[in-house]
C-alpha cells in the first residue's frame, strides 16, 4: 500500500525556557526565526516558511506534521484513519493560519503522540540563509529530517504507520544494550532511509530529531558549538549502519535529544527489502560522561 504521506514537514516542541531555545535554535542548530507569537516562535532551514514551532510546554514533543500533496490525499489520509477507528479532527482556520498551511486534520496516533497532516505549506518568501551553516540543511521534498518517538507498544504503533498510513519498514536494528534488548523499527516516507523510528516506551514522547547538513565541516562546527553551548554530549561522533549517517547525539535545552548527521543514505522507494541489522552503529557513537549543567552565558 502506498502513502499519501510525501515528507516530514513540521514539528512542534513544548519547552519551559522560551529564551534559550531561540539561541539554541538559532546559534547551536543554525535555524534562523521565521515568525513570533504570544505562544512563542517559530523556526525556518529551508524554503518552507516555518519548519519547527516552539511554544511554552513541558519540554516535549507537542506535535508532529506530515505533509501530503493536496486535498485528496488529505481526505485519503482522514478515511483510512477513520476505517482504523482513529478519532479525526478537522483544523480550524486558526490552526491552518498558525501552521500556514491550506488545510489540516489532527489525531492522535495510537501511541498517544498527537499527529498533523496538512497540505499546501506557504513557501518563504526569500531563500533561507543560516548564520552558521555554510552548506545547507539536508531537508526539502525529504522532509526536515527524522524523528524517534516513544511507543508504549512498538509492534502496534510500527503496524498503524505501515498498515493505515502507508509508511515503509525500511528494517530494523536489534541489539543488546548492556543486558537489555533493543529493537528499533525504521519507517521510510520518501528516499530519505527514515522519517520516523520507534524503539519502546521512553519518558518523554520523543527520543530525538535528526537535523541534517549538507558538509561534513558543518557538521564538526555544529559539534563545536553544541559544545560551547554548554550542552550535554550524549553520543560522540559516529556512523550508522541503516542510514549510514556520520553524526552526533545531545541534549537539547528541553532534556530530549536532537541528532546532528551529514551523509546519509537515499533508498529507492517501493523497491526496498527490510533487513535487520545487529549493531546500532558501524563505529563511535559512544556515550560520553555527563557533565555538570552549564548553558552558555548571553
Ligand atoms: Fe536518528
């Protein structure tokens, strides 16, 4: 079954401190503000308008939006949804015009992460440049890059993705993590080797975002400013073995994770074989000792 779904579009954070994730978004990840409201900000990487929404929350994920081509894959997407007994809410015109979007629907996945497909982005008016970022974010039709979130059932949510909304398995990686067993489950939208993994219950709805560069130099700056930052390291430099990302993992101003990456792979839709890899990276990608909390000084 195909998907309606063309790309990751957007996603939404819920974070405690408005102020330090305007300066870690704009100095650490290289977004640049897209707009301003009372709830908070938005941030671009691309050519679509506004890509991440920060709001003030509870240092989470708020929502996530996957972006289909028009109003038929909307409805496709709402009768498919409805069929599966999922609860669809139509977006009023305040949420469209929040989102920039043409038109909408909410529901939550059986997970319980609260999901957005729209269709019809508004496109910046100008090209994006980054203070930071010399080469370019790795997004576009791919989508803004990927996420990991919390499944309290990973075999049913993994189902529901592929089933109802016709997402990929691109494979899996089981490994043995210091005694405990970890299975993750890739899932492909577009060539991008995956938009959305599940690995288990975890405390927050989500794990980590991949954020991705076009230079293997932006990546080592993107390092150096995580560091001068005052961020916590969590997984050092290394490379995957699905995707083949050479990248880093840490913890963004809100505790959950972003991963920072340059050189993955593409795939080639609908002639895919799933396979299972046994380790979660070829090299690095070791776990780095926790330092004391510090963010960097304005
Ligand atoms: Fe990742």
């Amino acid at each position: 079954m195909s998907t309606p779904i063309q790309q990751l579009g957007y996603l939404g954070f819920g974070v405690s401190d408005l102020a330090v994730w305007e300066r870690f978004g704009t100095d650490v990840l290289g977004f640049a503000i897209a707009r301003r409201d009372e709830d908070g900000f938005s941030l671009r990487m691309d050519d679509h308008a506004q890509r991440y929404f920060i709001e003030k929350g509870d240092d989470d994920l708020a929502f996530v939006g996957w972006q289909v081509a028009d109003r038929e894959g909307l409805d496709e997407c709402a009768r498919r949804l409805r069929a599966a007994g999922v609860e669809v809410t139509e977006g009023t015109p305040e949420q469209c015009a929040r989102r920039e979007v043409k038109e909408l629907i909410t529901f939550r996945d059986p997970g319980g992460t609260p999901v957005e497909i729209y269709y019809g982005p508004r496109m910046a008016d100008g090209p994006f440049e980054s203070k930071c970022v010399g080469s370019h974010f790795v997004a576009g039709e791919l989508g803004l890059g990927h996420l990991v979130i919390s499944t309290p059932d990973r075999d049913r949510i993994r189902d529901f993705y592929i089933e109802v909304l016709g997402f990929g398995l691109s494979d899996h990686i089981q490994v043995n993590l210091g005694g405990y067993p970890v299975d993750v489950a890739f899932l492909h939208v577009n060539p991008r080797h995956h938009s959305l993994a599940m690995g288990g219950p975890m405390p927050k709805k989500i794990h980590h975002f991949l954020i991705q560069v076009a230079s293997l130099d932006d990546l080592g700056l993107a390092l150096d400013r995580t560091l001068d930052f005052g961020l916590q390291i969590v997984q050092g430099l290394g490379r995957h073995p699905n995707d083949r990302m050479v990248s880093f993992y840490a913890e963004t101003p809100s505790g959950f994770q972003f991963e920072y990456g340059w050189g993955g792979r593409e795939i080639e839709v609908g002639d895919w074989k799933p396979t299972v890899y046994h380790q979660i990276s070829e090299w690095g990608h070791r776990f780095q000792p926790r330092r004391k909390p510090k963010v960097a000084a304005e």
